[in-house]
C-alpha cells in the first residue's frame, strides 16, 4: 500500500476505475445529445470540460492532494466538494441567467405577435371591405 | 399640447369574458378615447367579446402576467403616437367616470402621472384588510422615497402621459407592476400626483394577489425598489427634454 504513489505503477484503485468510467459515460451521453440535435454545442463545452477535470483527477492521482493542501483543507475528499459545489452554483446561476434572457426574449416576441396580430387582422378587414363586403372571419 | 390630446385606455384583460363588455361600455359611456383590450392569453373568449364591441384587442399568444401586459398598451399608444394613456381593470373595479379626474392634471400639464386613490376617497371601497395594509406599507415606503405623500400606491387605475409612454413602453416592471412604476417615473424625475377615486369591490375575476403569493409579492417589490433607487436618477433637466 505504500508503492501507490510510486511513478510506474500501472495498476488504478477501485474507485479510479469507477470515476474513469462515469466520466467517460458522461462524455458519450453528452456526445449523444449532440449527435441528436438535443443540445447545442455552445452548452456542451462546459460539461466535456467537466469530464476532463473528472479525468484529470482519477488519473493524476496527487492532483487532488496537492489542490487540497494548498487550499489548506485537510481531507482531499473535502476539496473535492467545495469545487464541485462551486462549479454547480456556477452552472446553476448562469443557467439562471439565460433563462432570465429567454424569457425576456419571449416576452418581447408575445408583444410584437400581438402587435402584428392585429395589425394583420385589420388589414385584411379593410381588403375584405374593399373587395366585395363579404364575411370577414379571421382565424380563430 | 395644442389640438385636443389622443387618448387611448388600456384594459388589460385575462380571463374577463364575464365583464369585459361592461367595462367597455362604461368607459364609453363616460369619455370619447380609443380604447385597447390587451387579452393576456385568455382562454374564455375576452378577445372575441372585445372584437365584437368594435374596440382595438391586442391579443398575447400566452399568458404574460399583468405587467407585461400592460406594456404592451403602451407599445401599441407609442407606436400609434398617442398623448396620454390610461389603464383600468378588466374586471370592472374602476369607475370609468372618474377617468375625467385623472386626465385634468395631465391635460393642464402639471403632472405627468395621475394615480387614482381609493383611500383619498371616503365612500369608496378599500378591499380586504391584507390588501389594505400591503398597500398602506408601500405607499408609506414611497412617500418617504418621493418625498410627497402617497396613500394608494398599489392603485392600477392611472393615466400617464407621452413622456411616460415612452418610457413604459421601453421598460416595465413584469409582475405586481405598479409600486415599481411609480419610483420609476419618481426616478426618471417626472411629477407623479394622486386624485381620490371610488373603487367597485371586485366583479368576476380573482385579484392577481392571492394569499398565497403575498409573501413574495412583498420580497418582491422590496427587491425590485431597491434596485430601482440603486441606479442613479435622471439628471435634473430644467424645463428641456432630452430628444431621443
């Protein structure tokens, strides 16, 4: 159990294993959503970005320590956490943010349907009008 | 303003099909303006009943909330160029005859805003005691921050002239709207003032503040004035407007 830091040393622990494998499943459902015109590239470069650093740590063991050490926290694992919660919050708020956006870009296309709506209604009154008076039945 | 003022009045409506036709014709009876339903995706035919009284219907594809509803009146009296603008309920909770005593101010040009108070008026109805106090705090909160009293800041029943057009037409607030319009006018420095007016209790329709909501509409407006005050006010212009 000493060797484990030892340079050469092929064999990953368990739980390597298992984060190498989450990553790379994360990786090929992303990729699939992409591929399925579910989600847009722009949004997917965060999460490929996540599946690198998820990577990066399983297998550059020390990473870790040393990143914790230097935020001074003891437990590696308790790093580990801080970022990850930091880096959610950082997803959530600026999903907060486009969200925020659309509805403010949905707004304003209600606003301007509504606009146009009558606009279109009334001319179509005033054609049907001019032409021969007949019935003037919008759309419902 | 030289020739008569165009005067439009916005209804913004959802789900009034029960008394939407009465409001309009009230508020015919009462003075010769334009009148717009903006129907805030009803789904029990308000738009039709407003076709077929002849007035002008703005019709939202889904529901929008009050605020921007009522923005999109004072886009279309905007683009259409219209003097004043006043807005009313659906529901048939504002007197269309008191409309005269909101326009007088704006008319004689000494106010660019006129807020219709139920609680300047002894014989009008002033809601249930929750509304009450909610209204009684806000308007306490913008009489010290307008530096004028106020007594019904919650009030929807308004009339705003072109200069606020303008600018409720670029920027509304989106829900529970009327308190932020307010300090924004406030902050824009253009003259808010207050007439009494009696109040109907509710027709059809619930008020858009139900208990439920109340908690937030209150953090909500708190947040949205301090936001508000936070950017700086207009710079003081004299009597010249700034062309845009």
């Amino acid at each position: 159990m000493v060797n484990r830091y030892l340079p050469g040393e092929e064999i990953l622990s368990k739980i390597q294993i298992i984060a190498l494998v989450v990553a790379g499943l994360m990786a090929a459902v992303i990729f699939q959503l992409i591929r399925k015109k579910k989600l847009k590239e722009q949004y997917s470069l965060l999460w490929f970005l996540t599946v690198a650093v998820i990577l990066l740590l399983a297998v550059w063991e020390p990473l870790l320590g040393r990143v914790s050490s230097a935020l001074g926290i003891a437990v590696p694992s308790n790093a580990l956490f801080l970022l990850a919660l930091l880096f959610l919050f950082g997803m959530a708020l600026h999903f907060s943010l486009l969200v925020s956006r659309l509805t403010d870009q949905t707004k304003m296309l209600a606003q301007k349907l509504a606009l146009l709506d009558r606009d279109l209604r009334k001319e179509r009154e005033a054609r049907g009008r001019g032409e021969s008076g007949g019935s003037s039945d919008g759309a419902g | 303003m030289d020739s008569e003022p165009r005067i439009l009045v916005i209804i913004p409506a959802h789900n009034e099909a029960a008394s939407i036709g009465e409001v309009i014709a009230d508020i015919r009876a009462s003075l010769a303006a334009d009148i717009v339903v903006v129907d805030d995706g009803s789904s029990d035919g308000t738009a039709r009943i407003a076709r077929d009284a002849g007035v002008e219907v703005l019709q939202l594809p889904f529901n929008l909330g009050i605020g921007s509803t009522m923005q999109t009146g004072y886009k279309f009296a905007r683009r259409e160029g219209y003097d004043i603008a006043v807005q009313t309920d659906g529901d048939g909770q504002h007197k269309a005859a008191h409309i005269k005593e909101l326009l007088a101010p704006i008319i004689a040009g000494e106010s660019d805003m006129v807020v219709g108070s139920r609680y300047l008026s002894p014989e009008s109805y002033k809601g249930p005691f929750g509304r009450r106090a909610g209204t009684a705090l806000f308007s306490w909160v913008l009489s010290v921050l307008l530096r004028q009293r106020l007594t019904d800041a919650t009030s929807g029943f308004r009339a705003v002239n072109r200069e606020l057009i303008e600018l409720f037409a670029r920027d509304y607030p989106g829900d529970y709207p009327e308190v932020e319009a307010l300090l924004t006018a406030h902050m824009a420095r253009l003259r808010v003032r207050e007439v009494p007016v009696a109040m109907r209790p509710r027709g059809g329709g619930r008020s858009s503040i139900t208990n439920f909501h109340s908690v937030y509409y209150m953090v909500k407006v708190f947040l949205a004035l301090m936001v508000v005050i936070s950017r700086r006010r207009a710079p003081r212009s004299g009597q010249e407007v700034t062309p845009r």
